[in-house]
C-alpha cells in the first residue's frame, strides 16, 4: 500500500512516523510526499515526491483522484487546515477508488476552520469554551487576544492588549475576532478518531513552549478532566483520523480554544506516547478494526523539537 502525505514542506518528522508505520505494518510499499513548491524541504526526505497542482484550479479533483488511482495510493494523509475542506469534498470519491482519507465531513471542518462557528457549537453541545465574539464591544475583561477568525498558526495573533490596541490589531485583520486572555497553562490534546467515529485514545499534553503557534516544548500529562472535554467535541462532530484540540487549564475547569482536525506541528509527541495514528490510519486503509483503547497513553514524555541540517553531495 503507498501512502500520500499532501502540503508535505517540511513536515519531516510526520513523514518519518509515516514511513516507520509502513515498515511496521510490513504491507510494502512507499511514502509519497506532495506539495506544490518542488523544492520543498520535504522533498529530500520522501521517498517519491509529486508536484502537485494548486487545489484551486479546476481539474485540480480530477488530477488528484488520476494520481491515487494510478500510483495505487492506498492513504491519503492531508496535513494543512485550508486543503482539508477540499478533500473532505472529496473523500467519497477517493474511497470509491481505493484511497481512505482519514478527514471529517464537510460540515465538521467548517466548524473546526471558523473560530467563531466552533464558539456557537461549544456553546451549543455544552462543552466549555473560551468567550468568543466578533465586536470587542460583546466581551467583559480588560485583556484580549485578537486572531483571525479563519486563520491558522499564530503569525496573526495578538496576546494580551488592551482595548484600544486590541481594536487596532483587529483593524489589520480581514475577520477579526477577540477573546479574553485566559487563565492557566494551555494545552493540547492529540486523539485518533476510527472510520466508525470512535475515539480511540487521547493524549494531552502541556504547551511548555510555543513559537508561530505551535509546541516546541510539550510535555504529556494527566489530565482526566481535560480528555473528557477533548473526546465529548469529537463525539459531537463528524470527524476521522488525527485531530488536536487546543484549550487553556487551571484547577477551576477547562476552556477550549479551537479543534484542528489534522496533525499538529508536535503531533509527533502523541505518536511515541501511544496515540499511533499513522499505525492505525494505514490499519484502517488495509480494512482493520481499530478499538478504542482510551487510557493507555505515556504521561510524562516530553518532546523538543528544534532545526536540523541535511547534507547533500550534488
């Protein structure tokens, strides 16, 4: 079975837990890489990679479903928050053919990808969240943390201004939205949905250190209550395959801030602790059963993640 990871750059970590769960699974076959810069860091470390088009242009489905079709791609492994509303469009037609990927449904990414539509259905399911809005106006408090309301990583972010900063930061935005800046020590937590919409474990872990919106740093810990939160938002969406919950946690509760229904930049972390999502997405993909197994994950292990050098004779 060949896997494809799409939006590849330089997600070599992901690649290398991919990779070591093919061996494993001793199914044979490759791991492809695919972006649309040919030069990608990922590039060098695929073991076959494609070019993949622009997913905005037209016969952009059909090249995609050509591909899997023709190079047997058995999983497909999206990796970037604005390709997932593509191929959850899309993966009816890829299980058709052969290819499982492990994405939710339409309407669950576009909760997840809105920061405001994922406020309301919190709100909803009663599950806690942090106070959301799109008018400063609407929020109690004196310090802000201003994003966009469709924006991923935290290259737009703003932490802890007060109103007339935040107002300002806000005007910059295309869809601004505001929060109150949280008590406690965020988190994430890393879990593997199945085909069947169960959770099968979640790890969550402590965000010790974070640079442009992801972990550095990043601890497992034991945090009952914070799992239970993380696993009734899964159940109350559509959702398949690796999803990472982010929140804020103290000893009065939990506060969810958003849901990435893909891999995260320290997901890694959750693969070595026991949520072995490339292990079982390629079990699935071959027609296993995976069983919730909810608990057994490693507490207390800790993930560094830092720059690294590749030679290469020309």
């Amino acid at each position: 079975m060949n896997i494809l990871l799409t939006s590849l750059s330089r997600k070599v970590p992901l690649l290398e837990a991919v990779r070591q769960a093919l061996v494993e699974a001793a199914s044979g076959g490759v791991v492809w890489g695919a972006d649309s810069d040919p030069e990608c860091v990922g590039h060098y470390f695929a073991d076959r990679f494609w070019n993949m088009p622009s997913l905005d242009h037209r016969d952009a489905p059909d090249r995609l479903l050509d591909f899997c079709a023709r190079e047997q791609i058995g999983l497909l492994i999206p990796t970037r928050d604005g390709e997932l509303p593509f191929f959850a469009g899309l993966r009816d037609r890829l299980a058709g053919q052969g290819t499982y990927a492990p994405v939710g449904s339409p309407e669950a990414i576009e909760v997840c990808l809105d920061k405001l539509s994922f406020y309301e259905h919190c709100r909803r399911e009663s599950i806690p969240t942090a106070p959301t809005a799109s008018t400063l106006d609407d929020l109690e408090g004196n310090r802000f943390v201003v994003k966009d309301r469709r924006g991923a990583g935290g290259r737009d972010i703003a932490v802890g201004l007060d109103r007339r900063r935040a107002r300002e930061h806000g005007e910059r935005l295309s869809e601004p939205i505001f929060q109150p800046v949280l008590a406690g020590v965020e988190h994430s937590v890393d879990l593997y949905v199945n085909r069947r919409g169960e959770v099968v474990d979640a790890a969550p872990r402590a965000r010790i250190r974070v640079h442009d919106g992801e972990s550095t740093v990043t601890e497992t810990v034991e945090h009952a209550g914070l799992v239970d939160v993380a696993v009734r938002l899964a159940r109350s969406l559509e959702l398949r395959g690796h999803v990472v919950v982010q929140a804020f946690a103290d000893d009065h509760g939990v506060s969810l801030l958003e849901c990435n229904p893909r891999v995260g930049g320290a997901s890694t972390l959750g693969f070595h602790a026991g949520v072995e999502s490339p292990r079982w997405a390629i079990r699935e993909a071959l027609g296993e059963t995976v069983e919730p197994r909810m608990g057994a994950y490693r507490r207390g292990l800790r993930l560094v993640r830092y720059p690294a050098d590749r030679l290469i004779e020309q």
